[in-house]
C-alpha cells in the first residue's frame, strides 16, 4: 500500500512498530487510538455478569463460555492472580460481551458493582485423598469474603456458588448476607448442575440413548451420599434392574472422585463443570429475561425437607428462585438414600452457619 502524500517515513515506522509491539492492557494511552476513547464501549442490550475466580481451571473455560452467550452485555473476570492474561485472551473472541478484568481485593467491589448476575469458582479444588469437606477451611474464607463484598456492591444480583463444599458454603453465603441485611434466599443457589450432567449422561449410557434427551432430577446436596439422583423420576420414563441402580447411583455419586482420581493430583473438574456452570448461569439469565418454564436442580434455601436448605429442582423466573418443587414420589431405594443424605447434609450445612457465626 502506497503511503498518502502527507505521510513521512517517521510516522510510516512509528505505525508499523505499533503494531509489531502493540500496546499492553495498561499502556493504552500511548496508542494513537486510546482504548478507552474507542466508540464500541458497549454490547448488545443483556445481562452484567461477573466470574469470581476467573483465572483457575474452572474460572477460565467458564469465562470462555460465557463470552460466547449472546445474553451477556458485559463479562467481569476477577481473581487474585491472572486476570490481565485471561482479561486480554478473552477478549479478542468476536462475540458481543465486553470483557473487563479486575485483579487482587482491592478491584472486588468494583468488578461486582452493577452485576445481575455472579458466579463464584474462586477456592481450592481438591486433591486425592481430601473430600470436599477437607476442603472447608480454605474455601469457607474465600467465600465469606466474597459475599461480604456481594452484599456491599450487589446485594440484588443473582449467586450461584461453586465453590465446595457446596453444601456448607451456601449456607456461609447465606449467614453473611443475613449479617449484612441483605439475604433473599430466591438470589443465593448452590450449583448442583453438574451432578445432573452427569446423571443424564451415565444413565444414558446404559439406556444407550443421547443423553440430550434424559433428564435425571438430582436432590439433596452435593457431596458423596448427599448427591440422591431420583432414578424413578427419569425422563423420558424408564425403568433400571436393581443392578443398574446400585451402578448408577454409585457412579453419579462419586464422579468427582472419578475425575480427581483420573487427574492423579492436578485437581477436580474444571471443563465439565465449566459446561455445567454456564448451562445452570444460563438457565438463571433466562429466568431473569422472563422465559418461562425454566427449571433446573439447584441447592437452595428450602422447606422441600426439614433442613434449611436443600437441593431439589426449582423454577427460575425474573426474580430468581421462584418455586420450589416438592420431590415427588419416591421409592424405598429412595427413601433410604434421602435419610442418609439429609443426616450428612444437617451436619455440612450446621458447619457452614457455625464458620460465621462463631
Ligand atoms: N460445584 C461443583 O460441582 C464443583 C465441581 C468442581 C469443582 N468445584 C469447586 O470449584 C472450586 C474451584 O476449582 P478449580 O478447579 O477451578 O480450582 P483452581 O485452583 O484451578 O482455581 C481456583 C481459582 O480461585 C482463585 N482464588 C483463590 N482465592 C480467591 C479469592 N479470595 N478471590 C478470588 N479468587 C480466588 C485462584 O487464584 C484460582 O484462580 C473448588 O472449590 C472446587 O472444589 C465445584
């Protein structure tokens, strides 16, 4: 390309260089063209969605997944390392979301200041050997912090908490906001999500279905006994051998421990729980565009059982949480497990109200 008349040789360098060396995230005002003085400041009209712990191994495939949901307007990834990198990777993906980064505590409040919705991975996953309960004292911090900032910046938005053990740090979340004023148990869910991904696809397996088409509801909590997949309630309806439901059972119970093991010590579940955390964050922007019929399994504050909080399938609507189905009938198999699963969940749960009470 011939250079226009009024164009020297120094500034014909100085506009290849730039782009040889472009400017880094924090350097923008030396480019001709600021980033910040670029007219597409914003996106479509959607939702404000903000990913705290961005940078791990569920973090980043999760903020990966939600650029590409056309419901997003805006993306914030914060965590306490690595923002910048996965900020700037990210956000070269041609998808309308506009991507912000926000690294270390001092960037918290803002990176959730006008969200609708927040997603928390940030935390430890667990090793061999450590059940989610190991984790607790780790994780129990992190959260608590983070939803001492929820309650400050956002205390309308949406909570879908990943972090284990799920079934105590719901219940952390939940104290902290009530502490702060703020608690509206239709806004704070424990994602089970992905012990139904799971359900739907090892019960496929052995229907030999496409597991597209199955739909396990999943109830109680989320850790080893407390996962109870309803095998009478599967759609489309089907019927399974004790054998095949003592496999199943089993299997969906102790799929994290599958993939921790599998990963021999480099952690948990990262890209099926991404899958699992954008399909449930989805589900919850739908709901609040106002869809209707949007239901998922989620673990919530809840009177489905005697304990405070439990996992069941609810409706999602405009304001979160806006019905919560009973469990439907359920068989002695069922019924078993239920006891079991409520008597470790009561324990778990007591755990997570006791960290912030204390
Ligand atoms: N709900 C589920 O079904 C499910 C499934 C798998 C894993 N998990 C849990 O999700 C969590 C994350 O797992 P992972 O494999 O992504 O772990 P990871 O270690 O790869 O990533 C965690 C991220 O959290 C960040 N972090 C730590 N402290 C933070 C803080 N105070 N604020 C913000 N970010 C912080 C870390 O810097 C890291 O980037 C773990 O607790 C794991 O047990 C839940």
């Amino acid at each position: 390309m011939q250079p226009s008349s009024g164009e020297n040789v120094n500034q014909r360098i100085a506009r290849i260089s730039a782009h040889l060396d472009p400017p880094n995230l924090h350097m923008d005002n030396t480019a001709s063209v600021s980033r910040l003085n670029c007219r597409a400041k914003g996106a479509a009209a959607g939702f404000r969605v903000a990913i705290l712990g961005a940078a791990g191994g569920i973090g980043q495939p999760l903020a990966m997944l939600m650029k590409m949901n056309p419901l997003v307007s805006v993306l914030h990834l914060y965590d306490v390392v690595n923002t910048p990198g996965v900020t700037s990777d990210i956000s070269h993906m041609d998808t309308g979301a506009v991507v912000r980064g926000f690294l270390g505590q001092q960037q918290l409040e803002e990176a959730l200041t006008g969200v609708d919705l927040v997603i928390i991975p940030a935390g430890v996953p667990r090793k061999p050997g450590m059940t989610r309960d190991d984790l607790f004292n780790i994780n129990a911090g992190i959260v608590r912090t983070l939803s001492e900032a929820i309650a400050k910046c956002c205390p309308n938005a949406i909570v879908n908490v990943i972090s284990n053990p799920v079934n105590s740090t719901v219940p952390i979340a939940a104290e902290v906001f009530k502490k702060a004023g703020t608690f509206d148990p239709k806004k704070l869910l424990g994602v089970t999500m992905l012990d139904v991904v799971r359900a739907n696809t090892f019960v496929a397996e052995v229907l030999g279905l496409d597991p597209r088409d199955v739909n396990v509801p999943v109830v109680g909590g989320h850790a080893g006994v407390t996962i109870l997949p309803l095998l009478s309630q599967v759609k489309p309806p089907c019927s399974f051998t004790p054998k095949e439901v003592d496999y199943l059972t089993h299997r969906i119970q102790n799929g994290g421990t599958e993939v921790v093991e599998a990963k021999a010590g480099a952690g948990s579940a990262t890209l099926s729980m991404a899958y699992a955390a954008v399909k449930f964050a989805d589900a919850c922007l739908r709901g609040l565009r106002g869809d209707a019929s949007v239901v998922e399994c989620a673990f919530v504050a809840s009177q489905v059982t005697e304990l405070p909080f439990f996992a069941s399938q609810v409706r999602l609507g405009r304001i979160g949480v806006e019905e919560i189905y009973p469990l439907g009938p359920l068989n002695e198999y069922e019924r078993a497990g239920l006891e079991k699963a409520k008597k470790e969940l009561e324990s778990s749960i007591q755990k997570g109200v006791s960290f912030v009470r204390k």
